[in-house]
C-alpha cells in the first residue's frame, strides 16, 4: 500500500466507523447496567446461531443468518440467567459456562462446515474489513456498509424513541417499574440489540473488535462524564477516532517502523480504542490516576504544613520566655524527614507562615518561628485539637490516652464554626483533657 | 465390521446428542464414506473399527500422548479451578488466557522461530500483565471488575491479533502455527508437551495440597483468613499464579479461547455434588479429567473435530448433568421436591375439607363429591387425582361413585389438620390482632408446617381450647 487511496480506505473506515459507533452507542449502556461481559458473552455465542442458521439453510444470505444469530444471542442471556438462578452459580462463572460451550459448540459447526464454505474460524476473529472495497467494485454501496449503516439506524432509533425509559431502567429499575416502564423488556430489547449488532460487525470487523467496542468507548466516557447524554457523545468521538486512527496505523504504521505490508485494521481498532482509555485512566479530570495522586499529594502536602505549625506552637507554648528557636533538624526528626516534608518546609517559609532565625551560631543557626500569621494560623489548629479532644472526653467513655490520636487526624478538617459551637457545647472550657490551655480563638491571619 | 455395529451405534447417539447436528443423512449406516462431499452432507464422518480400536487401546503413540496430555490438563485445570471458582475469580482466566497472545507473537517476533518453551514464557509474561492490568483497572473508581475484564480481553488479543497480522507479511510458512495457540491444536502436541503438562499438574495439586487450609479460608472468608494470620495477598498471588501455570500450558491443546471453559465447568458442575471442598475439588479434578479424555479420544476418533472444542463440550455435558442430576441441588431433584410438597399440600387441604364437610353433614357420613370440589376451586382432574392419592394412602373410601366418606385413621389425619388450622387462627386473631376474616388464608399456608412442638406451645399460649375448636370465621363450605 502505498498512500491513502479514498475508493479503498475510504470504504474500510467507513465501515469501522459505522460498527464502532453501533457497538459503542449499545456500550454504554452495558457498562451502566453492569454487563458489559454480557457483551463478550453474546458476541462469543452468535456463533453456533450463525452455524445452525447455515447449515439448515444452505446459503449465506443474511435473513437466517440473522434469524440465527439473534436467537442464539437471547438463548445466551436467558440460559445464563437460568443457570445463575436455578444452579445457584455466580453471574459471570454462569454466563462463563455457558458463552464457553456455545462457542465450542459453534466452533465443532463451523469445521464441519469449513470444507466447502468460507466460514472460516480466523474471520470470526478479525473480521475481513479489508475486503469491502472488492465489494464495491461494480456497486454503489458495499453490502456490508449497507448492512452496518442500516444496524448503527436501528441502535441510533432506539436510543432516541426509549432514551428516558432506557435512562430510567438502567439507573433505577425499580423506579422504572413503578413508573409503569417494564424493565425486563427493555433488558431484553437490549440484549436481542446487542445479537443484532454483534451480527452484522462479525463478518466484516469480527468479534474482538466488537468486544472491545461494546466496552472500551462506554468506560472511557464513563470516566470523564456523569452526564448520560455527554457520555453517549464522548463515547462515540472515541469509536469515531478508534476508526480512523485505527486503520491508519494498521494500514501505514508497519511501514513507518521498516517492516513490510499491513496489519489487521479491526484489532488495530481495538488496540486505539485501548490506547485513549489508558489516556482516560491517567488524564481523566476527576476519576483519573494523575489527578487522585495530585489531590492525595496536596492533601498529605497540607497535612505536614499543618504538622509543622503546630509543633513550632507546641515548642513556644513549653518556652514562654524566649528560649532558642527550634532547629529545622530537629522539626524534621519529629515529623519525619523526607522530600515531601523538606519541600513543605519551604512553602510554608515562602508564604510567610515560618521565617528562618540566623542569629543562632553553631547548632543553632537554623532556628524556626511562627510569623504573626503563622502563629493565628496555628492557634486555630492547636484549638482545633485540644477542643476536639474534650468534646470527645465528654460525650464518649474513652480513656484519656486515646483522645489525641483521633484528635490528630480531625485538627485538619475542623473550621472556625466547627470550633465555635464545640466551645459553645463545652461552656468556653480553658483546659483540655489532658490538662493544656486552649488557646483563644484568634482574628483572621 | 458389523461387530462393531453395537459399540459404534452407541458412539454414534453419543455424539449426535453432544452435537446435535441436525444430520440428515447418517453416514454410519451406509458405510464407507464418500470422498465428494456435498455442500448440503454435514453428516460426520465415522471411524471404522480398526481406527476404534487403536485409538481406545492406545496403539497410536500420537494419540496416546494427545489423551494422557489433555486428560492431565483437565485434572489439573478441576483443581485450580475449584479454587478460582470459589474465589469469584473464574473469569480473570478469560482476561489472562486473552493476554497470552500478544506474548507468544512477541517471542515469536524476537526469536524469529517456532520453540514452543520460549513462546510460553511470552505468553506467561503478558499473560500476568493481563491480570496485574485487571488488578489495576479495577482500583480505578469509575470501572468494575467486570469491565475491566472486558478491556483487558480484548485490547490485550488485539494487540495479539495486530502482531500476528505482521508476522504474517513478514514470513511464510513458519507463522501457520501461532494460530493454533487461539483455538488449539492438540494434534500438535509432542510428548515433551505432554511432560510439560504433566509436571504442571503435579505442581499444581500439590500447591492445593499444601495451601488447603490457606486457600479454603481465602475463598470462604478472607477477612477471618486475614484475622488468623493468613497472608492473604500472598495466597491470593499464589492461587493465580497457579490458574496462570495451567492457562499457559494448556493453551496449545485447548486454545486461549475456551481454555478458561475448563476452569469454570467442572468447578461449578463440582459444586452441584457437594459442600465439601475436598470432595469438590477431587470431583472436579475427576470431571475435569474425564472432560479431557472422552473429548480427545472422540476428536481423534472422528475427523474434523476440533480437540479443544469437543473438550469443552463434554465438560458442557458434564455440567448440564450435574444442574439436572444432583441429589440435593439438581434440577430434577428440586422440581421433585417441589412436586411432593404440592402433593402432600394437596391432600391435607383435601383431609381438612373433608373434616369441614363431616361437621355439617355428622361424623361418618357419606359426603357427596360435589361439595367437596364446592369447597376449594380445584379442577376435576386435579381433584380425581388428589381422591385417588388419598385412597391409596388409606385416608378415604369410595363406596359409589359420588360419595366419599372417610375411613378412622383418615379422621384421626383430618381432624388433626383441622386444629391445626383452627389453632393457628385463633393465636393469629387473639395475639396478633388480625381480623377473623383475614386469618383463613394464611392458616391455610402455615397448617402444613406446623410441628407438634409449635402445637404444642400454641396449645400452652390457647389453655381454653380442647377438641377441634369451631371455626373462627364461619365454615368456608358453609358460606
């Protein structure tokens, strides 16, 4: 393949578009409702549906193939869900058992077919999207484009006349019930939808591609959405990009790192769509894996700022009368010497909670003090603490050596109005249990 | 040839029950095979006697490695699986066996050939990468476990499936066989494989053997597990590591497709037997072995039959057995149940109403049939079933054709159920404050499971009652 020619790429993107957005508009939903290997399932059981259909009727046209493969996909959701109820076996170990069987059996069909037909178990896998451009020799409209266009129609109404009641029976079925929408059906509505498209991907995309479509874009939309109608978008952009980037690199990428010929578009497909999830994973604004350590990291970056105002506090509250400020080694053997301590003594200097005393000598020369705002700053945590503590002391029987350690992970989460109304339910106390003043509440600093 | 006619008859059922081909034309009645199939001849091709005979007796080294190799992957895979099962992880050896493909095409990438060891040590690698991704996924809030199977499944085979799309322009002939490892290829297997697989089973029972405990408590409760000091990550890692061990080498006979099929099957099927672990893992282990012997044997014995597909089936077998077998968690056997307790149901509402009618008509009399079939709305067959249940039981007796009256011992029965019911009633109106009107139908269902042990506290708490006390809200055939 030399460049991008519009009358074969064309077609082949074409229909990886189509199937990926088909599958992907039922994904989402299977990823709500919790099912998204119903989809697996289904996809691995269309298969003895497909052989039967065959071999009963003789031909290859798409009615009893569909007819098959359809029955075989409802068969599937309703014999897992009779092993599951009746056999008592776990959902996924009995939908395991019986999409496993299935295919085995429409495995042994196919070979017993293979001799003389071009069902050929490798196609079931990889699909052969690369042959639709043959197809469109001497024709307007590829059959299978046909076929996908008219199913990713049947997917797109569906979702438009039942979007609230599918909303509704997917988020709460028991509301939907009530509400007069029966959920069963719509289940099943789902299910005999996903046969239908699983179907018509299998011979040009095969069923990995579907797999992967049915899942990938619906959780990769589900990390960055909670609305349902945005998931639904941003699911299909990442079909739509799947689609194209996927065909790209199967088609040139082999070629740009010196090796000969292409590679199958469909699990290329499958491998882009993997690829932006992954994005989704580290990216994602909320629920992503850069994000939660960036908050984790702030958090705990803030809890040692917290640590370290107090300690200095605690260190002048023991020296009324001057003393020498206390050594930054010291500050850090008590809190525990590492980067993120180090990095946070540093912000709080340079925010003007801590200033450095160099009129030590010796030992001394990197003495640590609170600033005036460093000092209201860690007042409001050392009342925090001690507030805390009494109001434990009261309400709760616990022994006076256990109030600190709760009190040490609360001081941080505890506002002014919190500390105002423990005062206010202690009566203004002095003293904690342990018999330290509670410091006064202070301006704003 | 016709001696056999018998033994091969019955193969023949066999096969055709697995199958269920819709066959139209069976070929073993007609003897020798024709070489030109038709499209429309999906009949299979029978093996002659001497074929039979090699392969049950084991003539055929080729064949005797294939049986001994998958019969100790079944066995192997039983005890890992009992294990996976129980822990609800049956299904991450559906993402690992699917992470296994892009391995083997990698080795095979750098390797530039065929070296079966060496491919295994990809598949394993990607293999546990597949699962520790799984593990990953999961920690993130937004994807269950069940997605992230998914995900894992098939963007870790498309990887697998783009590599092999390379190999395949980038040589001939050598890459043929990758293919095997998706849908097996057990007529491939030399017995060094077969060694493989036997020194695999063999580590394998003997980690269950040696972690029992640990891997009971893991599965049952690994909470209390943590509590009495079990390590439970480590038990957790060892377990899939062995599920990886019998995935890896079972890929080439099986295929990474429906090898975790025989990971799944014969654990649940197990499960339908007992409550036991023991005896389930060594019944699983048992189905798991035969699964791997009948399925081999037959695919060697018949053409075109995939090995790893006719193993799955026969477990399918196995298992679909089990869910209508079992003594006590079948299907049969439940149904049975059920049908006898509707049964006994059945004739103590009969006995009672009997007992109903008695008080208006005086003991002894001869009760037309009709009103008893006035007393409850039952269908007249369902009726002339349960009279005749009665008679035989020796409750009842039909001296004409319309009348019935009760023998001694079948008052005795009826008027027991009778102050059962009226007992039931009464405690329901006095001390739970239930209206008398209400009361009737929810006697109606509690009456058959009273024991005499609540009769008699019911008797402590209602001292006023002896006899059949009246009813509290009207006789029901009176009304």
């Amino acid at each position: 393949m030399t460049g991008w020619q519009w009358d074969i790429d064309g077609w082949i993107v074409l229909a990886g578009i189509l199937s990926a957005v088909s599958c992907a508009l039922l994904g989402n939903y299977l990823v709500l409702r919790r099912m998204s290997l119903m989809g697996d399932a289904i996809s691995h059981a269309v298969l003895p549906g497909l052989a039967i259909a065959f071999l009963i009727s003789h031909s290859r046209s798409s009615v009893p193939m569909f007819v098959g493969a359809v029955s075989a996909g409802l068969l599937t959701a309703v014999l897992s869900q009779t092993v599951h109820r009746y056999g008592k076996v776990e959902h996924g170990a009995a939908m395991g058992v019986v999409f496993s069987v299935l295919f085995a059996l429409g495995l042994i069909l196919i070979r017993q077919a293979a001799d003389h037909v071009d069902l050929d178990p490798g196609c079931v896998l990889y699909g052969n999207i690369n042959q639709i451009p043959l197809d469109a020799i001497g024709s307007a409209l590829p059959p299978p484009i046909l076929n996908l266009g008219i199913v990713l129609l049947v997917n797109v109404a569906f979702i438009a006349l039942f979007y609230k009641e599918m909303k509704i029976s997917t988020f709460d079925p028991q509301l939907a019930t009530t509400v007069g929408i029966p959920a069963d059906l719509m289940h099943y509505a789902l299910m005999v939808l996903v046969s239908v498209t699983t179907v018509a991907n299998f011979e040009s995309v095969g069923s990995i591609l579907v797999i992967a479509m049915l899942i990938v874009p619906g959780v990769t939309a589900h990390l960055l959405t909670d609305r349902l109608g945005a998931m639904i978008a941003v699911s299909i952009i990442v079909a739509v990009f799947s689609a194209v980037v996927g065909h790209v690199f199967a088609a040139f990428g082999p070629a740009w790192i010196g090796l000969p010929g292409s590679t199958h578009t469909s699990a290329m497909m499958a491998v882009v769509a993997g690829g932006l999830l992954l994005i989704a994973v580290l990216l994602a604004p909320r629920h992503g894996v850069i994000s939660r350590a960036w908050h984790r990291l702030i958090l705990s970056l803030n809890i040692i700022r917290d640590d370290v105002l107090s300690l200095l506090l605690r260190w002048q509250e023991v020296r009324p009368e001057g003393g020498r400020p206390i050594r930054q080694a010291e500050v850090l053997a008590a809190i525990g010497d590492s980067p993120l301590t180090r990095w946070s003594l540093r912000t709080l200097v340079r925010s003007g909670y801590v200033m450095l005393d160099r009129t030590g000598r010796g030992d001394d020369a990197d003495g640590m003090k609170l600033t005036a705002s460093g000092l209201s700053r860690a007042t409001g945590l050392i009342r925090s603490h001690r507030l805390w503590e009494a109001y434990i002391d009261k309400h709760f029987k616990l022994p006076t050596s256990h109030l600190h350690l709760s009190a040490e992970r609360v001081e941080h989460y505890i506002t002014s109005e919190m500390r105002d109304e423990m005062s206010a339910d202690l009566t203004s106390p002095q003293h904690d249990p342990h018999g330290r003043a509670i410091p006064p509440e202070q301006g704003e600093g | 040839m016709y001696s056999l006619r018998t033994a091969r008859s019955l193969l023949a059922l066999a096969v055709m029950l697995l199958v269920s081909v819709p066959a139209a034309s069976p070929a073993w009645a007609s003897g020798e095979p024709s070489r030109s199939r038709s499209i429309t001849d999906t009949s299979l091709q029978w093996p002659s006697g001497e074929t039979l005979a090699r392969v049950l007796l084991f003539r055929d080294y080729n064949t005797r490695v294939v049986v001994i190799g998958t019969t100790l992957l079944g066995a192997a895979a039983g005890v890992i699986g009992t294990f996976a099962y129980l822990r609800k992880r049956a299904l991450m050896g559906d993402a690992l066996s699917h992470a296994t493909l892009p391995g083997i095409a990698i080795a095979f990438i750098l390797l530039g050939a065929k070296s079966l060891p060496l491919l295994l040590v990809g598949a394993t690698i990607t293999g546990v990468l597949g699962v520790f991704a799984v593990i990953g996924l999961r920690t993130i809030p937004r994807i269950r476990e069940d997605a992230a199977i998914g995900i894992v499944l098939s963007v870790f085979f498309g990887v697998g499936m783009v590599l092999l799309g390379v190999i395949q322009q980038m040589r001939t002939g050598q890459e043929a066989g990758l293919s095997g490892f998706i849908y097996g290829k057990a007529a491939a297997m030399l017995a060094a494989d077969a060694w493989l697989i036997g020194v695999a089973a063999i580590v394998v029972v003997a980690g269950c053997g040696l972690l029992f405990k640990e891997f009971r408590a893991v599965c049952f409760d690994p909470q209390f597990a943590s509590s009495i000091g079990v390590r439970v990550h480590l038990v957790d890692f060892i377990m899939m590591a062995l599920v990886v061990l019998t995935t890896v080498v079972g890929l080439q006979a099986v295929g990474l497709i429906l090898i975790v099929a025989l990971l799944i099957i014969p654990a649940a099927a197990a499960r339908f037997w007992t409550d036991d672990l023991r005896m389930m893992t060594i019944l699983s282990a048992v189905f798991g072995a035969l699964s791997g012997y009948f399925g081999s044997t037959f695919s060697a014995l018949l053409p075109r039959l995939p090995t790893g597909a006719v193993i799955v089936l026969c477990a399918g077998g196995v298992f679909g057995m089990s869910m209508l077998l079992a003594p006590k968690r079948g299907l049969l056997a439940a149904s049975y149940r059920h049908w006898a307790l509707r049964r006994n149901t059945a004739y103590q509402h009969l006995l009672r109403a009997l007992a109903e009618l008695e008080e208006q008509f005086g003991e002894g009399a001869e009760i037309p049939s009709a009103r008893l079939a006035g007393a409850r709305r039952w269908s007249p067959l369902h009726m002339r079933s349960c009279l005749a249940a009665a008679r035989r039981r020796g409750a009842i007796e039909r001296r004409e054709q319309d009348v019935i009256t009760l023998t001694p011992s079948g008052r005795a029965q009826a008027r027991r159920m009778l102050r059962n019911h009226r007992l039931w009633e009464l405690y329901l109106i006095r001390h739970a404050d239930i209206a008398p009107s209400h009361v009737d139908r929810d006697a109606d269902d509690v009456e058959h499971v009273l024991s005499e042990g609540i009769v008699r506290e019911l008797e402590d708490e209602l001292t006023d009652i002896t006899g059949v006390p009246p009813s509290p809200h009207g006789s029901r055939s009176a009304s």
